[in-house]
C-alpha cells in the first residue's frame, strides 16, 4: 500500500487496531517516490554489449597497475582498497551511460502514437488499428 508518509503512523496505528484472524504481517517502510517520474534516471553498462567488454577491460587493466606488495598495516590496506575503489569508479564513470525513466514503458512514445490510438478506441476499426500499429512500428525501427 503507498500512502502519503505524514499518515504512515495514522495508517500502521489503523492496521494493529484491526480485530480480525489474518496470516498477513503488517510491514512499514518509510521512502518516498517523486510525483513525476520523468525525474527519475538511472546510470548502466548494457550487459554484453562492447561498452561491457570496455568496462571490464579497463578493471583489469587498472587493477594490474596496482602494486601488489601485501599490505602489512592498515593504512597500506586502506590504500589498497581505496586504489580498488578509484578504479572501479572511474571505469564506471568512463563507460556507463545515463539512461532517463518515463512514464511511458518506451521513450519512443509521441502524439503520433497516441493520438492514432485514440482513433482506433473511438471506432476499433481494422484500418485505424493498421494506422497506430504502424505508427507506432516507426519509433520502434521495426
């Protein structure tokens, strides 16, 4: 259930009030989502793609350039780690791409596509469904 985080404790305090046999656990998790989603991005490397293969090849190229004298006290094991670290962060900052999240399941969704889809709800024609399916196989690269 997503409620508004200012009636989570009005919402959980309603849930132990409830007088009923229920094999159900009440949970509570306080996070909240934006309203607009078109806010949210994400950062990725596409698995198995040439950009991949770059990410790995510059991990090992750069973990082969640390100097692997064993660390012996715990600055020399903080460095290690921390070199490990800087390494991976700048492979993944050199090859992942930003990647924004719509609202839509695909970004290739326009007015074109929904405005032929609204032409075929109004009479569900076979010529109006070819019309969106067609306008629709055009963002895709079909």
């Amino acid at each position: 259930m997503f409620i508004k985080a200012s009636e989570s404790l009005v919402q959980l305090h309603r849930l132990f009030e409830w007088q009923g046999p229920s094999d159900h656990i009440p949970l509570a998790s306080k996070f909240s989502l934006p309203s607009e989603l078109e806010d949210f991005k994400r950062v990725s490397i596409v698995i198995g793609s040439d950009v991949e293969t770059q990410f790995v090849e510059q991990l090992i190229g750069g973990i082969r350039g640390i100097r692997l004298k064993t660390p012996t006290t715990i600055a020399e094991v903080d460095a290690m780690a921390q070199a490990v670290a800087d390494i991976f962060s700048k492979a993944w900052s050199d090859n992942a791409t930003e990647k924004r999240i719509t609202r839509r399941s695909e970004p290739w969704w326009n007015d074109t596509c929904s405005e032929t889809l609204l032409q075929y709800w109004d009479d569900k024609t076979p010529e109006n469904w070819s019309t969106f399916h067609k306008a629709t196989r055009i963002y895709i690269g079909e």
